[in-house]
C-alpha cells in the first residue's frame, strides 16, 4: 500500500469534514421547510434555496475529492481544490444563515 501525500490527507480529512456538514444542513433547512410558515424568517423558498444550495457544496464537495484522489494530473487536481473550496464557502454561507435565523 502506497502511502498519501500529504495534501491528499488533508484533503480527504475537509472532504469528510464537508460531506457531514453538508448533509447536517440539508437536514436541517429541510426540517425548515417542513416545519415553517410560509412567511416565516426565510419562508419556504429561503430555505428551499439554502437546502439546495447544502446539494450543490455535497456534489462539489464529492467532485473535489475525487478530482484531488484519482485526478493524477496537476489541472485535475488544480479544479478538485477549486470545487472543495466552493464547498467549503457554501458550508460557511449555511451556518451563518443557521446561526442568523435560529435554524438549528
């Protein structure tokens, strides 16, 4: 077994770091959904933006690692840190709109 590089380890630690993020907001903003008036802090369609918005860093946060572990060229793994730092900006926008609205 070959061992990592370093930047693959880090990698994979903020893609799983990400991935459980991702998938915690989704939940929640869809419990928002569910769960609000439709005039409520965000409404429905806020939360329905900020549920997809948690979709779209998981798919970019599952491309990234992929690009960055299997991409073996330097632009694949160029555009795989790119996309988990989409990611990581998309997880940051959630918890702030989560701690702004009383989400959780």
């Amino acid at each position: 077994m070959a061992l990592k590089s370093p930047l693959v380890r880090a990698v994979s630690a903020l893609a799983t770091a990400g991935a459980v993020a991702h998938g915690a907001f989704f939940v929640l903003f869809a419990w928002r959904i569910a769960t609000a008036g439709m005039f409520g802090v965000l409404g429905r369609f806020g939360y329905m933006a900020l549920a997809f918005g948690s979709v779209v860093g998981l798919v970019s946060n599952l491309v990234g690692w992929s690009l960055v572990r299997h991409g073996g060229r330097i632009r694949a793994q160029k555009y795989g840190l790119m996309a988990l730092a989409l990611s990581t900006g998309l997880a940051a926008v959630s918890l702030g709109f989560a701690a702004l609205t009383g989400a959780g």
